[in-house]
C-alpha cells in the first residue's frame, strides 16, 4: 500500500490523523493560533469565519459527549455547519459499508469529516479514499492517537509551565491501551520535554519499544517524585479486573492521585485529566477540584485547538486552490 | 448548605429554576416580552440577536420532544448555538458525574444549560456549581418545578381573559405528581388568580400544606363549575391503576374532560394541557380539538416565552458586566 | 374523504408528497433549478437565503443517516433553521399521537416537515392537517413514493444522456416494494422515456396493473440488453429470503450488477443505485466503483434537488401571502 501523508501542499497539514511526523515548528504554530482562539474568562467565546460555507460532519462510533461537543463546537464557532451522525445507528446498521457512507456524505459536499472509532486505521482508511478538497480529523482512534488531545494537553502544559525543556512530565495508569497517552508524548517529545515518565501497573505499561526515552515507573510514588506535570488517565473498570490489584480501592491506593501523593511533586505542579474521570479511582475529589488541577483548562484549550486545527486545514485548501 | 438565589444584580434572574419568589412585577414584564416575540399567524417567527455569540446546552435525561424542541428553536431565533446532549447516552453512560459534565460543558463556554431531569434538585444543584456568567433554566424538574411552562400557562390565560383577578382556574388530573401544577399555581397565585380549584382523586390529591388557599374537589362536576379556564394534566398510565378507578375508561368517565361536562363551565371558558395529550383519557378528542381549546397557542407561547427569559438573562448578565 | 392536492396556487407545488400528477413542465423547472445549485467539484457548495427565518423540522421514523442529512444541509444551505426529531424516541413514545406532534411542532412554527415513514399515507394525513402556511416533503413513504429520489434520479439522466426520449431504462431487483423505483418511473414516463424495463423475479415483480407500460423480464440479461441506464434498487436480505434463490450469492448470480453482464449493455450505459448498497449481492464493488457509475453523482444531485423544493415551496407561499 503507498505511503500515506497527511501533509497538503507546502508542509501544511490536510489531514490531522496523528502528530507522529508534525514539526516542531506546526505543532508551535497551532499552540499559538489556539492561543488567539481564547478569550478572556466570562468573556463571549471567540468566533471567525474561517469555515463559513463548510460542512463539517462529526462520525463517532463510541459515544462521547466532550469530544464531539466540542467539535461541534469549534466548527459552529468558525461558520461552518455542522451535523452529527452517530454511524452505529445510521446507514452502518443497515450494512452500508463505512466508506460509502463517506462516499455519500462526501457527495453531500462534505468538507471535514471529524471520526471517532475504536477501529485502528478507520480515520487512515477514510482519509486515502476522500477527494482532494475534503479532510479528515481523527477525534480518537482505538488506543493508538487521539491528535487535538495531545496538542490541547501541550497547549495546557505551554500556558502554565511556559515551555517544556525543563519539564518532568509524569504520565499515569492505563498507559497501554491510551491514545492520550500516546498523543500527548508525541507531542511532548517534538516540543522538547525534558523527562517523560509512565507510571503504571506492569500490565498496564506499554511495550518496551513504544514510548521511546520514556522512563518507567511500577510506583507512582517513585515516579511523581519532583514532577512538574501529571497527567492522569482514564482508567477503565474492566483493565482494572486486569490486573493483579482488582478492585477499585486497591487501584486507588496504588495508582489513584491523592493529595498526599501530589504532596512529592514539585509544589506548582498541575494536573492534568482529559476526563471523563472516575473521581475516587484515579484521582481523588479533592485533587481533581483542587488549585493545582488544569483539568476545566484543558476542556477550554480543546475547543480552542480544534478552531486552529479546523482554520489551519481551510488555509491549506485555500493556498491548494486553483 | 447556603441560601440560594437565582437572581442577579437588580432583583433580576440570572437563572430560572421556580417561579416561587418571582415578583408579580417581573412575572408580568416577562408575559410581557414574550408577547413581544409572537408574530401573526402564518408569518415568520420574530428573531432577534440578543444571543448571538452565546451557547445553549440542552440536558435533558428524558425523552421529550416539544420541550426540548421549543427550547432549542428559542435559542435558535434568537442567534445561539444550540447543542443537544442526552445525558443518559453520553458521558454519563461512562459514570461521568453530573457536575463533570457541566463543568466540562462550562469550558467549552456553554452560557445556559436547560435542564430536564427526573431527579429532584438537579437544576439547582447545577446552578450552584456554574461560574457567575452561567446561567441554568429548568426545563422540568421531577414533580416539583416546569417554569416556562407556568409562565406560558399564564401567558396563555392573559391573552384569552385579560387579567387574573376575577377567574376560576381548575385544574383536574394527577395533581399531586405535576410540575406543571405547582409551577401554574405559582404564577397564577403571583397574578392574584379570583379562585384556584384542584379537582383529583384522593390518592392523586397534593398534600393538604401544598396549594394555599387551593379550594379542593374529587368530583369533576363541582369543581368546573363556572370555571373560566380548564386547565387538565396529563395522565400517566401507571397512576391510574393506582386509585381506585384502574382503567382508563373509568377515569376518562370520572375525570376526563368531554363536550358535556366542559358545559358546566362558563360559556367562554378556556381549555389547556401541556401535551401531550392522551386523547380520550384526560380530554376527548372533540374537546381537545374544539373551539375553547388553547392547546396550540399554548406551544407557540412556549416558544416566546422562552425567548423572553432566555433574552432576560441575557440582559441580566449584560447588566452584571464590568 | 375529500380529494386532496399538493398545490397551491397557480399549479405550484405546496406539497410534495408524490411525482403522480406533476405535469412535464413542473418537473423540468425542478431539475433546472436544481442544476443551479450545483458547484463545481471541489468548491464549496452554493447557498441561498430563499429559506431564511424559515424552521424545518426532519421527522424520521426509520434510521437513514442519508436522506436526513441531505435534507437538513439542503435546509440549512437555503438559511433555514433545522430541527431534527426521532419521532420513534420521543413523544410517540409517550403515547402521543402523530398528528399531535405535528400540530405542537406546527405551532412552534415549523414551515416544512420532512417525514419518512414505514407507514402509507403519513405524509399525506399530515399534509390535509397542517395550517395552510405549512408544507409537506415525503422523505420516503413506505413502498411508495419517494418524489425527491425520482427527481435526482431524473437529473442525474438527464446530465448524462441530455433528454429522455430515446432511452431505455432498466430498473433491476426488488421492484414490488420498491418506492425509488416507483417514483422514478413516475418522473420518467412524465418526462416521455422511451422505454421501461423492469427486472425482477416473480416475487419481486409489482402486480401487472402498476408501472403502466413498462416491460418485465424475469431474466436480467435480457433486460439489460442495451439499455442506456441500468438502475439496481437495494435488496433486502428478508426478501432474498421469500424468493426461490433464498441466498445471497445466488441472487447476486441472477440478479447482481457485475461487469460482465454490465457489457450487455449499451457502451455509454450508466448504473445507477440510491444507496445504501449492498456490494456483493446487488450491484458488485467494480461496478459500484467503475467508470460507468454515477451513484455518487446521485446523492449530490439529492442534495440540489431538495433545495430546488424547498425554494420551490417557499416561493409557492410567497405567491400565496397576502
């Protein structure tokens, strides 16, 4: 099969699928158009018309409030219109196959298709079969990328640490199956993070070739110690039964951040979530509504980078045009 | 747990989860705006740009169609983006949190959330918990609360009788489980209604501390007596098994509203139901469609009044802005 | 029952809830108008304001992911506001009659609906109902009629092959339940084809006093012997079953679209689908995807020829207003 790129003409993404492959310089680019998208706290949000006359489809198998909202979001904030389509009830359940629903929809002019499957490949596959014109956001894909996550996680990072280069950047529990994860550290590594760590249950750490210069932590204690940044991930019930320790307060006790715990980061760490979380499983109440948690920041940089993401491919196809 | 208030500055709203406390004087200025909204039959809805820019989120954890549709066209005509989330699919399938899903809705710049839930104290619960620039708006709360739809009752008797103060409300069916009673009698005791009667059978009567000054009836026939509006509830299937009249053709016989019992009422006087309607239960069809139903001028003044508090607000925080 | 029209005045359309009884000259002027909502391949698609202040409301009782978002892009292309409702999840859920629905949605002041249903004679029942200013599109009325189908479907002719009068069109597979090809024969004796041919087994073949003139073939290859157009109508798995070829590969021999027996055709032939497909059973992935197809062609001619309506029937009301 041809080599695949999600780059358009002069270096400028046409698709957004994955941040491995972005450029240091594009991914600060987006940081900072994002940047612009924000306004100030109790202030209307900001609004362009940068997608005035688009079509942006939102297709997403797995439900997801957060995520397709703020798509819908972005695009509503930019001009385009927007129509929601859940595929597991529509034209899928007659046995449409998944690409002529794209066919179809692409034939409806279409502009951007934003696609959340738990399928890998499923945003790949739709985005070598569109026409020249039309793009594709990957909105998370099985456990391998979930791209405007990981830049609204460095966007966070960007905001209240100022950089990267001296950071330690503590990721923690379900690191295998995380497109969070994975985003969020392709992103951290292209902009220079000075430490990365995982922290996570043997069963629940990636393989040793994934996550290349990451250190690896079995103890969250030993792993948060002097970080300047923790993430945590959403732990799903059933990984938990996975492991050796299977209940929801073993995992707690060992892999949950409590204030206690966060007391052996540095003392202006943030905490990052990218939510829904399981207050009093992965992190603690007090800790998730607490002064160090950027977690609400994050949901308000999201719509912010999917507005850059969304005006930066609309750029690409306007420099394409004939 | 503090007092709460949904007013602002001014003794304005800033939110609407009762209509208890609301002065006479602000009841009547929002009857007031909404009729401004209301255009001639087969013309064009009025529109405005009070909301343009803002966000509306409509949460609503049951299913229902006019409510959320009347809502939804209200924020529309008025220039906000309107989302729709149906909290029992979304993220609370994943055990998401009410207040996360809020709190996440509120990053991505949600200004008002409208909210339909089954569990009582839920709207203020949210209230509480938003920043100061967020507005919430109950859009039927257990059996407690349906503001909008007192408001629109009372716009409704306004328009077809001019004033309050020399009518006789009935209101007939499964009192004691309505919001729609409580909120009805709420504005209408705020509007100095001459005569309020409740007629319902014993086990569908409120408690006697509910409804001051509420004369009470089980028998239908005395209490639409002269009545000057009808205003019947709907009936929900699982309440009549629980009296003493267990099918439906024993209950429309007792408490159904039909040509000849609607005779003992004043010669003028008006029919209403909040929908829907089980035809030939609660009301016959030939009522239901006569000429003293106001049935449908009731939903196109949902609609209105919806718009006036949407547009209340929204001058509210304008108001409150630095 | 009295007679009913779905014109207004002046021969204009109000309604549209069938092909039958269109005269030529409407037809063209519909296809015309829908050919100058067409953009060029790669731009954006055209917009209007012909619907502008305008509410439609997209009312599906089956899941059709593509009819109703061809619908509602139409709407919101011309400016209209658009509401979606699943009539099957919401109030009729309730018990609520459709009728009631559609008078609470009336009153909210819906201008059009959109209605597919399973069921025959919804659109018109609600057509003979709604207030004079409002209109009815059939979205797909049971086996049928699907008038803006047969409208694209014509179009899509016509850009091809330039006229109808020497034509031979050859409408394979489940023609009995069919409605697509109902109203495409509908359109296309209107517009004087020259010659129509269906193709089927017994089972699938529609009583003798249907598709007036039209000649049958059991056989597909002598049905397609040098048609120009070749129109394959979606199977439905439950009625392979009835059939004496009671699976799929053997139906696909019989009555499958492949290149082959595409070769029997005329060189110039088109093959036409309305989707969803069933690749493999129906019409085989080479076909589907060959030089000769023109489906997608069709589903963006769906989305002009819903607009041409739309505008259409607003014009129609323009006329009408006082």
């Amino acid at each position: 099969m041809a080599e695949f790129s999600q780059f358009g003409g002069g270096g400028r993404l046409r698709h957004l699928l994955t941040l491995d492959g972005l450029e240091p310089d594009l991914i600060r680019e987006l940081l900072d158009r994002a940047g612009a998208w924000l306004s100030r706290p109790g202030e209307l949000p900001r609004r362009g018309h940068e997608l005035q006359g688009w079509t942006v489809a939102n297709l997403f198998a797995e439900p997801s409030t957060r995520t397709r909202a703020s798509f819908e979001l972005a695009a509503l904030r930019l001009g385009a219109d927007a129509v929601n389509l859940d595929m597991m009830l529509s034209s899928r359940a007659k046995g449409e196959s998944v690409l002529d629903t794209i066919y179809t929809l692409q034939a409806m002019q279409v502009d951007v298709f934003v696609i959340r499957d738990a399928e890998p490949g499923v945003p790949e596959y739709v985005a070598r079969h569109v026409e020249p014109q039309v793009s594709v956001i990957s909105g998370g894909e099985a456990h391998l990328s979930h791209p405007t996550q990981g830049l609204l996680d460095a966007l966070t990072i960007l905001q209240y640490k100022g950089g990267f280069r001296d950071l330690a950047v503590t990721i923690v529990g379900d690191v295998r199956h995380s497109r969070v994860a994975r985003s969020a550290s392709t992103a951290l590594a292209a902009l220079g993070v000075g430490e990365l760590r995982l922290v996570a249950p043997a069963e629940l750490m990636p393989d040793a070739d994934e996550f290349p210069g990451a250190l690896r932590f079995e103890s969250f204690d030993a792993g948060i110690a002097h970080a300047d940044v923790v993430m945590m991930l959403r732990i799903q019930r059933e990984r938990i039964a996975a492991t050796p320790q299977p209940d929801l307060a073993r995992y707690h006790e060992l892999y949950g951040l409590t204030a206690a715990r966060l007391h052996r980061a540095r003392p202006e760490a943030i905490v990052m979530h990218p939510g829904p979380m399981n207050r009093g499983v992965e992190i603690s109440t007090d800790v998730a509504d607490g002064p160090q948690s950027v977690i609400r920041r994050q949901v308000t940089n999201g719509v912010a980078i999917r507005m850059a993401v969304l005006a930066h491919i609309a750029a690409t196809r306007r420099g394409c045009a004939l």
